[in-house]
DNA sequence: AAAGGAGGTTAACCTAGATTAATGTCACTG
DNA sequence: CAGTGACATTAATCTAGGTTAACCTCCTTT
C-alpha cells in the first residue's frame, strides 16, 4: 500500500511522531476497487471514511423518479464516504462508486474511535478538515441560490479543471443540478461568446 | 450570565469536570444584542462563534444587484457565526444580525485555541458538532436541488415550526430562495388544498 | 385621526431551464 | 468495416418561478 499521499496530507495539519504515524497506519486498509464498483452503497451502513490515493469518484442519490444527482466528485487527496450515516452507523443515503480504477486508505468506525483515544491530536485533524468541508458546503448552497446554471458550470470549470476532463458531461450536469441537453445548450453558447 | 444551556448543550456531547466548566466559563462571554444589531458584519473579522442563549438571528449576505439573501436563522441552542471568517481570520462574507434582542456566549478565536490546549476533550465536542453540520448541510444542498420550492417550504415549516412562527414571511421566502410574491402563491395554493 | 411605514397579497406578463425526441459522433467488438 | 452502445447535440414545446406594479392591512408616530 501506497501511504505517502495520506501521511503526507495529515502533515499539513498536524505533526504526528514516527510512532503515531505507524499506529495510524496499523489501524488503516488500503483497497483497490475497479471502475464502476461501489464504495458506499445506498441502504447498507457506510463503513469507512475513504482517503482517496488514486482514481475518481462520484457520490449521488436517486430520488423518488429513480433520477440520479450527483453530489459530489473525489479525485486523488479528497475524502469521500456518506458521513451521515457513518457517524450514526445507519442506513446509507448515497452511492459512492469508481468512475476509474482507484485505491483508496480506509478507516472503520470502530479503529477511527480507537485511533481517536491512541492519538487524540487526530481529534484536532478531522475537527479542522471538518471545518474546511462545512464552510466549501455552505458556499456551494449560496453559489446554487445566487447564479444561473452558467455561472455554475464556469465556476465549476475554473474550480475543478481536473475533474472535467476526467468525467463524462452528463454527470457534470447532474452534479450542476440541469439536464446534459441544457449543458450543452450552455457550452455551445461559451464557444459562440470567444 | 445564564452558562446553563451551554453547560447542558456541551454534556451531550463530552463529560467534563467541575473544574473544567470552571476554566471553560473563564474563557466565554456572554453578551446581549439589541434587536436589528449586528453580531458579525460583512467585511470585518468574524471574532467569535455564538452560542444562543435565547432570542433569534439571521445569517446573510448580500449580493452583487445589492440583493439580501438568507443562509441561515438561529434561535436558542444553536451556534452562529461566520465560520469561513472564523477559521482563517479573514473579512467577513456574511452578516447575522438580530431579530430579536438576543443573549449569546461568545468564543473568540484566542480563547478557543487556549481553550483546545487546557481541555482537548473539547476538540471532540467540536469535532462532533460540526459533522452535525456538515451533514445537515449536505443535505440541504440536495433538497435544493431536487425538490420544488413548495416541497422545500413545506419541509421547512415541519422543520423549523419555532422558526416560522418568529420571523416575517419575505424573510422565509429569502432563506427558501424565492420571491415573497411566489410564497405567498404557495401559501395560497396550500389553504385551497386542504 | 391622519400619515407613514412595514409587511402581505393579487394579477399580468416574462424567462430560465426542463422535457421529449430525433439525430450525430465516436470507440469498441465480432 | 458493420453494428452496437455510450455519450453529445439540436430543436420544439412547456412550466416553475421571477418581475413589476398596484393594492391591502395593520401598527406606530405625530
């Protein structure tokens, strides 16, 4: 297993001793999963929060309609998982699936809470990384209130360049809530406007 | 000042000492707003997170037509602040303002770091309510997405009743995202349904 | 009691984006 | 190289919700 791309993200927020680095990575499974294989199933309790080492995945839902939305994309150095129901150990509401092969680090509910009383600056690290994902949260539910779908997608565009090219567009519509028909619509107006 | 609710709120979560409380009441303050004052202003360094003790708040922002609109309302037990601002110690995006005379305990930005080093256990408070949050806030975001505006202010009323009761309609009709003329369609449309 | 001002409603008209369905493009597999 | 399946585009029509503006209630304040 490949643990750099993790120890080295936990380095930006906290220092961990050469013991503690190895007790984290003891009580942490790597896995590879191939494209189109499922993470996190909707209904089954999510078990791990995953840090991705490499790959690309989307989290989504399907409503009512069998519709789906996506949530969310997760490349190389994101977390991904369904923190609702891994925090609760209840039924899971999203899907995360391999949109490409991907290895990701895995830590259970069980060796997170053990990891949490072994090396409680790790309290600290999930409190700050926390704190960033809430604050992007909320700033996405303004983007959507305050922009049309073409401010979204530009935002989208200059935002996460990497994920555009890796991913089929009619995901990104339903990542930017429109249909793959208004998308286009959108991106054949952008050339027009050059 | 009235620390019970914090107190209470805190030992929902994690079990502190008497001695605890006692370091943890030395580092907060409670202060009292008069209806339509600001507890953060867009610009300025949000200071402090807000624990409400009693009264109600609006977190909002204004945008570039000079358009207010609505993040989020607080009421009794529930923490405000611009967090994004908090964090980094950097001007301010949002505004909360009073809508009631208000009484919250303040956190500043010192105080809690201090706070994290003399009671660790409270990076694990933080740490749990803000994947509360998180989540919460996720789930907003889908809702937005894929429901229509009379589905979210039907959730919204079953959600919030203490909210709604409390605060005028454009207000609700702005945190909803749509116009108070359309609202009150809804409103409208509802009474004919019933 | 008159006059504002804050909030709420109604109605006529307008637009962003959805829906449907047909057509196009490309990459692969047999 | 024909055929299939996955993805993308175009165009016609429809609808949720916005915009504008007039009007209606209550409270306050003088």
């Amino acid at each position: 297993m490949n643990a750099q791309p993790l120890l080295a993200y936990i380095r930006n927020y906290i220092d961990l001793t050469e013991e503690e680095e190895t007790i984290l990575l003891s009580r942490v499974n790597s896995r590879k999963y191939l494209k189109g294989q499922f993470v996190v199933q909707q209904g089954d309790v999510c078990r791990y929060e995953n840090f991705v080492v490499s790959g690309c995945l989307k989290t989504f839902y399907t409503d009512q309609e069998g519709q789906e939305h996506i949530v969310m994309f997760a490349v190389e150095n994101w977390w991904t998982s369904d923190l609702g129901s891994f925090i609760t150990q209840t039924p899971a509401y999203y899907n995360v699936q391999c949109l490409e092969n991907s290895e990701v680090m895995q830590f259970s509910y069980e060796n997170l809470e053990q990891l949490y009383q072994e090396i409680p600056k790790l309290e600290r690290f999930f409190r700050i990384i926390l704190q960033k994902a809430y604050v992007a949260s909320e700033k996405r539910i303004i983007q959507n209130f305050s922009s049309t779908a073409k401010e979204r997608y530009l935002r989208f565009r200059a935002q996460y360049p990497q994920i555009e090219q890796r991913v089929p567009q009619y995901m990104i519509a339903s990542y930017l809530g429109i249909t793959k028909e208004f998308l286009s619509k959108l991106r054949h107006q952008l050339i027009l406007e050059q």
